[in-house]
C-alpha cells in the first residue's frame, strides 16, 4: 500500500507526541491529537473521513465502515482517494458522470456533494468540503428514508388526485426537515469555529433565537467545584440565573432530556418555579449537555408563545434535543481545545505561564510598545540557595518552596502583569505599560511578600524562602527581548554578588 511520508498511521513515521489529560476520575493518561480527534468523530452519527491535500486517507472514524458497508481491507489510513473511488464505480456507488465532476471540484478546492447508492439499497449522501491546509473533510449521511419519502411523493402526484393534499403535507415535513438539517449545519459550522467557550455561548444565543423563534431559553455549565451550574448565556428572555443547584433540575437528576407540560403526568423544575415568570409555563424542555460521556452543563428551552398548538411543541421540543446534542459536542470540543492549549502554556507545577508563552508574550509586547511609543518592565529572579532546599530536605521540598512563590505572585501580581517560571527556580514578570521606577517598586513587593512566606513541610516549616532580583525596561534597556532579558540577568547576578534578597536594576 501506497503510504504518504509523515501521513497520520504510517508505520515507518511516528505520530504526534501524546499529550496529556484527565479523566473524569482524575487518572493522569497520554493521548496523542489524533486519538483525541478520532475519540470526539466516533461519537458523531455519521461517517467521517478526512483526505491530505495529496490525496491520503489521513483519519477515518468507525461508523464509516457501517455507513459505507466497506471492511477495514476497503479503507485504511494511507489509502489513496483514487483507488478508494475507482473501486466506488466499479461496485456501482457512483457513476463515472459524478466522479468526474467531484473531481473537478476537488482540483477547484470547492465542496461537492452526491448520493452513493450501496449494493444493499440504502442511500448515502457524501459531502465533501474542503479544509485549510489542502485537504477534504468527508461526511457520509444516510438519506435512504428522505429519498424514499419524495420517491413515495412523486409516485402520488402521479396516481390520483385525492393524495395531492396528503403530498403537500409530506412535502412540507420534508422541507422543515431540510431545513432543520440546513440550520443546525450552519450551527455547526459556527460553533466547530470557535476558538473559546465565550465565543461558543455568543453562538448560541443568536443562533437559538433563530432556530427556535418563540422560545425563550438558558444554557449553563457546571462551575469547577461541581456543586452549582453557572449561567453562561440565554436568549428572548431575562431569567437567566446566575448559578441554579444541580438537584433543581429533573433532567440532571434522571441523566436524560425531561419534559414538562402543564396537562402531563410531570411535575416543574425547581430552577423554573424559582424564576416566578410573568406567563403560565406551558410546556419546556431541558437537555443534559453531556461532553465524552460526562455531564457539564443543562439547556433550557420554554414555549411560551406557542400556544396550545401542541404538534408544534412537539416539533420544536424534538429540534430543541437535536440542538442540544450538537452543543454538546461544541462543548466538548472547546473545553479539550481549551485543556490542551492551557497544558502547552503552563508550567504543571506551579500554574504560572512557562518559557514558551513568556517569549510570545514579551515579542507581542515589544510590538504593541513600538506602535503606541510606550514601555513596559521586565522583572528577573530566582530563589536564594535554592539547591540548599533539595540537598537537606529532598526534592518534595523544593517542589514545594517553588509552588508556594508561584502561589505568592499570583497574589502580589493582580494588575495584568504576566508571571512564569522560566525554568528551575527562575521566574520572570512581564509589567505592561510600566517605567523602570514602577517596575523596581513592584520587584520590592514581591520580595518583600516573598521574604516573610513560611512554607510548611511534613511536620515544620522550611527555613526561610528569599529571592534576587533583577529589572530591565523597555526601551530604556533594549529593544530586543534578547537584550531586555539579558540586562535583567545581568542585575539579577549583581543582586546575587550584593548579598542576595534584593534587588537591582539593569
């Protein structure tokens, strides 16, 4: 088999470098992006299958062997998009008509779309749209029952014409499922595109606005402690609470979707009744949103303006689930993009930004101080006879010691200053928009918060944590993050040949 250099499988390259994350137990596990990426497309219904720019199969997820009735000798990871599609025609999927235009589209880097129609008579819809670097994101939807249902309407048009108004009825449930289809597409798309929840809860709104119209509605998400859901967005409505208790909710209490109408054999959520609305609630719904098989936050939908119309509430009641299972996996991808990005820019030890996000963050502050004429300081220490701390009281305790200044600074640090370890026991601070003056005195604070921390340790408290410090200053120091970091250095040396716990200017 024909196998890209560096493709996503390849026996003979390695594949990306796993990463770390955390399951809901809290049990430390290595999984590399793609493990991760294929975890999150084997919950989607559908089949999926992503091409290289060259024309590779690069990641596939399980269903699209279902989708496809295909066995895993039909599509591997390497497989090439000419053979895969040859071998379609030749079973009969797609006509030579339909490869030919895809093809066209490909080579345009446009989207295409077309039914296979498998041996076994089911239909499947395959979409394809392009992907930034090249490639193609396949999906494989089967409409066997959407296209058997307009078979089934052209059939009655023709045979009397007593099934015309029985036809505009299927036609018309047809066309509100397209456009459902259509709508949550589009919901898709923004929400896939993201780059944070914040961003996430702004789509929301809008969107269910126009999806559900004449709904009211919440979305909120479980807080970090667990015990009480945070609201986070709302739309056509003001009821959004700022947190509600996790046992409010039937539908979090019985880990699936509840309905609640006023003439039904049910009974109202406590975060409803407490909202004390100017209407009668007559039917509403809530959806656990659930984020790889853990709950993490609960939607809200309330009809009020529906009426009693109940075949619309049931119509908009069903949507309003389908709405919530694809937030669900919007969720579920934000927060991993969000875990992983907060794991390549931390240090793991002390919380604070490490060496790679400090050098992006004083490049960035070196260009906005350029553009706006202004200065910003730069603050260099490392702990006093650090090594003493390991050699008599072992590494935990230097562990420790290095926890408790990371803890400190975030203390002293609350006005936008930048705090990382930088490495060891060195620590920079980047102070946006101050002078050398202003830079020096905050350099003092910490000191001086730093000399009076005691750091307890199995039964005592380790002798006491001092530092040394150095200050540099845009531009008066350099214009270059070499030279600013290289005069801090240099003070931070002198502050060490002065006697130490001080500090000293660049």
């Amino acid at each position: 088999m024909d196998t890209p250099p560096g493709a996503a499988g390849s026996p003979t390259q390695p594949g990306p470098a796993p990463l770390r994350s955390w399951d809901v137990d809290g049990a430390v596990s290595e999984r590399s992006p793609t493990e991760l990426a294929l975890q999150v497309m084997n919950l989607m219904e559908q089949g999926v299958l992503v091409w290289s720019a060259d024309g590779y199969c690069e990641l596939h997820n399980s269903r699209v062997f279902q989708m496809l009735e295909l066995t895993a000798d039909d599509l591997r990871i390497g497989t090439r998009r000419a053979d895969f599609r040859e071998r379609s025609v030749g079973r009969g999927e797609m006509r030579a008509d339909e490869l030919a235009a895809a093809e066209v589209l490909v080579k345009a880097h446009q989207p295409y779309a077309f039914d296979r129609l498998l041996p076994s008579g089911r239909v499947v819809l395959t979409t394809g749209r392009p992907s930034r670097g090249g490639g193609y994101v396949v999906t494989f939807t089967d409409v066997t029952e959407a296209r058997r249902a307009a078979h089934e309407l052209n059939r009655a048009r023709e045979v009397a014409e007593q099934a015309e108004i029985r036809t505009r009825e299927i036609l018309a449930q047809e066309r509100a499922r397209q456009n459902e289809a259509r709508l949550l597409a589009q919901l898709d798309e923004w929400l896939q595109s993201c780059k944070s929840l914040e961003e996430l809860f702004r789509v929301v709104s809008r969107f269910m606005a126009k999806l559900l119209p004449g709904s009211k509605g919440e979305l909120y998400i479980y807080s970090n402690s667990r015990d009480v859901l945070d609201g986070m967005c709302n739309w056509n409505t003001r009821d959004l609470h700022q947190g509600i208790a996790a046992d409010s909710c039937w539908a979090l209490r019985r880990g699936r979707a509840y309905e609640y109408r006023v003439d039904g054999l049910c009974f109202m959520c406590d975060h409803v009744d407490g909202h004390k609305h100017q209407v009668d609630v007559i039917e509403y719904i809530c959806v656990p949103i659930v984020a790889h098989g853990d709950t993490v936050g609960l939607l809200h939908v309330r009809f009020d303006h529906l009426g009693v119309d109940s075949a619309r509430i049931d119509d908009a009641g069903q949507f309003a689930m389908r709405c919530g299972e694809h937030i669900s996996m919007a969720v579920a991808n934000a927060k991993l993009r969000d875990e992983l990005r907060d794991q390549s820019i931390r240090d793991p030890l002390t919380g604070l930004y490490n060496r790679r996000y400090f050098m992006d963050a004083i490049r960035r502050e070196i260009a906005i101080s350029e553009r706006r004429d202004s200065c910003f300081g730069l603050i260099s220490f490392d702990v006093d006879k650090f090594k003493t701390f390991n050699d008599n009281h072992g590494h935990d305790a230097g562990d420790m010691v290095l926890r408790a200044i990371g803890a400190k600074m975030e203390e002293v640090l609350n006005a936008g200053e930048i705090a990382c370890r930088f490495g060891g026991e060195e620590f920079v601070v980047l102070v946006p928009a101050a002078n050398l003056a202003e830079t020096t005195a905050l350099a003092e604070r910490l000191r001086d918060a730093i000399s009076l921390t005691q750091v307890r340790y199995v039964d005592g408290l380790l002798p006491r944590v001092t530092i040394s410090c150095g200050v540099a200053a845009f531009p008066d120091s350099g214009r270059h993050s070499a030279d600013l970091l290289r005069h801090a250095d240099e003070a931070l040396y002198r502050a060490k040949e002065a006697g130490r716990n001080c500090v000293m200017v660049g």
